[in-house]
C-alpha cells in the first residue's frame, strides 16, 4: 500500500468540526422534543376533555394546532365508537330473536296449563322474559340499531301500556286506567312501549321508599291525538335536576357532557344510574314517532311526565280491526298476529 492511500485514509478517518447548519439542526430537534413534551403534559389533557365524536368544544380563540388535533381524536374515537357498536349489535340482534322465540314458547305452554302453581310460575318466567326483552331492545337502540317492527296490526293505547307495565320489575304497583278505544299502528308498539316503560321504572323508583302506586292515564289531546300520563308521589326534581332530565328526553343533552369533570372538580355521585339511561331511551323513541314529552316536577311533589302523540299514529275506529273479546295483561298479548 503507497504512502499517499495511508494519508488518504487518515484524512477521511479525521472528526470535522460541527458546522453551524449541523448545531442549528440539532438546536431545532430539541426544541421540537420539548414542545411535544409541554403538549402532551399541558395541551392534550384539555383537548382530550373537551372532544367528542363527530364535533369540537374548543374554544374558537384556541391554536390552529389544538383544533387540528382535536379533530384528528375525535376522528379517531368516532371510528372506534363505530366499530364497537357493530360489533354490540351483532351480539344482541339475535339474542332479540331468540328472546321472542322464548316468549312465545312460554305462551303457548301457559294455554296449556291447569294447575295453579305452575300456571303462575309460566307467568313469573313471562315476566323475566319480558324485563329481559325490554332491557335488550334498550341496548339495540341506543348502540344505534332500529327499533323492530314485527307488529302489523293496530294494538289499544291500554294495551301498549299494560306491556309496559310487564317489562318492569315493580309491576304490581302500577295502576292503567283511561280511553281503550284509542288504538296505534303497529310499528308504534315498540317504540312507544318501550319509553312508556321507561318512564313507569323512573317513577317507582322515585317513589321506592313508599308504597305510592304509579298512575298511567290515557286520553284524548285536544288536537286530536293522544295523551298518555305518568304520575307518581315521589321524591320529585328540583329546577336544575327537572332541566337537565327535559334536555335528555328532548336529545338536547349530549350523553356524555358531563362524563368528564373539569380539572379540580368533583362530581358527586348520581343518586339514581337508571334514569339516565331511560330518559336517553325515551328522546330515541320520541324522535323515532315524533313524540312530545313534558316534565313537571317539584322537590317533594313528586314527577309527572306527558307524553303527547300526534294524529297520525293513531287508527281511526273505521280502520281498526274488531277488538278481541277479552285481554290478558301479559306482555304476550301485544304479539303481532299477521
């Protein structure tokens, strides 16, 4: 090997000084590192509380760079949200029909029946199917899923009560009294059956501590639908409770507005984790029908919540099939009969 390769290869092996581009870029790569560190530590937590699927919260005044990354979360959230409820209604679709398999089982088996105990035993095991079916069918239609309409034929307005009363667990102390000539189509049965029952569970609730019947009414509205009640004597709602729960039966109040509470507050726990839940199930079906709901409430004075159907979902008595000789308040009385 010549001298002049050995000189050649000292040269390359030499360390050259850090340019002033070199320490610039360096300079920068910190600087970088750090302002993603004062985000994550500072800015992301307030964006993270303030997200919420399919829109912002930012203030407008807040950094381009803030809203692109709420937008980018809430993206994110929205398409996971997306695929866990069609993976949570692909469970409980089928668990619906199979449930409706059940409960017309148990009907058959009740026609059958003489003795006494086993007769009320069919009915008690008709009563769970019916708080489960119910309880399903919230579950559907809140993961975002259609309300069923498997009834054709046209079913009283007493009728859809009393399978309200069925899908709660206090049912005895229900009173349904009113007009049992007014009838509805049969796609309103579910939906309106469903936020009836709602609404009878909040009231016994309401009332758990006594023995105060709930009262469901139905009657006639003066623009020629239909009024359905429910009242009862319970603890009642003070203003700022009674806005709250009119904002969620008029879906004005986001499920999860208050899901997260700001920095250095506390939020004491509900006192009741149903309602919730039920008036959310009460705005789907008020939506779906184009129901009206109004509270009236009082601390102490207990709750009324009306329920005013338009015209169109009831059935003219001209239109309406003959009514059967009898009913049985079951919840397998409202069954479709195509």
């Amino acid at each position: 090997m010549s001298t002049r390769s050995i000189g050649r290869r000292h040269r390359r092996a030499t360390p050259q000084p850090e340019t002033e581009q070199d320490s610039l870029r360096r300079q920068l790569a910190a600087a970088g590192g750090a302002a993603v560190q004062a985000f994550v530590r500072g800015s992301l937590p307030r964006v993270l509380r303030t997200v919420r699927p399919g829109g912002l919260s930012l203030h407008p005044s807040a950094a381009p760079e803030l809203h692109e990354a709420a937008w980018q979360i809430s993206n994110c959230v929205g398409q996971l949200q997306h695929a866990a409820r069609q993976d949570l209604l692909a469970s409980l679709e089928p668990l619906l029909g199979i449930l409706d398999a059940q409960r017309r089982m148990i009907a058959q088996q009740q026609l059958s029946l003489t003795d006494p105990e086993k007769l009320d035993s069919a009915m008690g095991l008709d009563h769970a199917n019916a708080m489960a079916h119910h309880g399903v069918l919230r579950a559907l239609v809140l993961a975002g899923g259609a309300w069923p309409a498997r009834r054709r034929r046209p079913v009283t307005l007493v009728e859809v009560a009393r399978g309200a009363q069925c899908a709660i667990a206090d049912f005895q102390r229900v009173e349904v009294a009113g007009d049992s000539a007014l009838q509805v189509h049969g796609w309103v049965v579910e939906p309106l059956m469903t936020a009836l029952a709602e609404l009878l569970d909040n009231g016994v609730r309401a009332c758990a501590e006594g023995e105060e019947p709930v009262h469901l009414h139905v009657g006639n509205s003066a623009d020629g639908g239909a009024l359905v009640s429910v009242t009862d004597a319970g603890v009642g709602m003070d203003d700022l409770a009674l806005a709250q729960a009119t904002a969620l039966v008029e879906g004005r109040l986001h499920p999860a507005s208050d899901a997260i509470p700001g920095p250095g507050t506390v939020r004491p726990a509900p006192r009741q984790p149903f309602p919730r839940i039920g008036l959310r199930t009460v705005a789907l079906a008020a939506t779906a029908l184009g129901l009206h709901v109004y509270l009236r409430s009082a601390p102490g004075g207990g709750t009324r919540a009306t329920v005013l159907l338009p015209g169109h979902l009831l059935v003219l008595p001209d239109d309406a099939p003959p009514a059967p000789a009898a009913f049985s308040p079951t919840s397998e009385s409202l069954e479709e009969t195509v």
